[in-house]
C-alpha cells in the first residue's frame, strides 16, 4: 500500500510530537548485526518495514515528502519500462511462430519435392532395369 500525503503528514506529525515509536536498545552484537542486515537493501534478510520506520523517525517533511515524489516517478518508470518489455517480447514471440509455421511450410514443400523425385528416381531404376534386360536378350 502507498501511503498518500495524509498518512505522511500524520506520520511527521507523530513524530514531531514525539510520539514515533520508541525503539529498544540492546546491548547483543548479534540483534546490532541482525539490524544491520535487515536495513540494508542487497541483504536477503532485508526488512522493508524497519528500514521505513527508520526512515520516517529520522527524516523530515521534506526529506519524506521528495522520497514519496521520488519513488512515484520510480513506480512510473518501472511501470514504463516494463510495459515496453512486454510488448517487445510479445513482438519476438510473434515473430518467431510466425518463423516457424515458414519452416513448417517450407518443409512441406520440401517432401512434396522429395516425394516427386522419388518417384522419378524409381521410373528411371524401373526404365534402366528394363534396357539392362532388353540389352541382356539381344
């Protein structure tokens, strides 16, 4: 869900007024190691929730409002991008079923000829086998 300007205003406005969630400090180097990784984005234990929270508790209005601008033009272009992918694979899908029934004809094709030159191969073995007997009589 894509939190609208309202829920960002409350959000800032919970934090200005302290009133953000407080967060529990620790003193395990496994929790710290743990946190380190769930906040950074290439780790496969990265968590979006905790590294949006952070974010809100330590940012401002303006540094909140321009990331929200800034990931809507993301979305957008990812939307885009994605969007053109889809119609170039579907333009590369439709090109090669189309290669393909060619092949397919040109196969036909191709035994039809093949079947027309064995019957001509088998009509000169039968007129050759003919003339070697013909031959062989006289």
């Amino acid at each position: 869900e894509t939190p609208n300007k309202d829920s960002v205003e409350a959000l800032a406005s919970n934090k200005k007024d302290g009133y953000a969630k407080p967060t529990h400090a620790t003193s395990s180097s496994t929790k710290v190691a743990s946190t380190k990784n769930s906040l950074d984005l290439d780790s496969p234990s990265f968590n979006s929730i905790l590294h949006s929270r952070r974010h809100i508790q330590s940012s401002s209005i303006s540094t909140l409002l321009n990331t929200n601008e800034s990931l809507a033009l993301d979305i957008r272009s990812f939307d885009s991008t994605m969007q053109t992918l889809v119609y170039e694979n579907y333009s590369k899908f439709i090109d090669a079923t189309d290669a393909i029934r060619s092949i397919g004809q040109s196969v036909h094709d191709s035994e039809k000829g093949l079947d027309r030159l064995q019957l001509a191969i088998n009509n000169i073995e039968s007129r050759t086998t003919e003339l070697e007997d013909t031959l062989k009589v006289s």
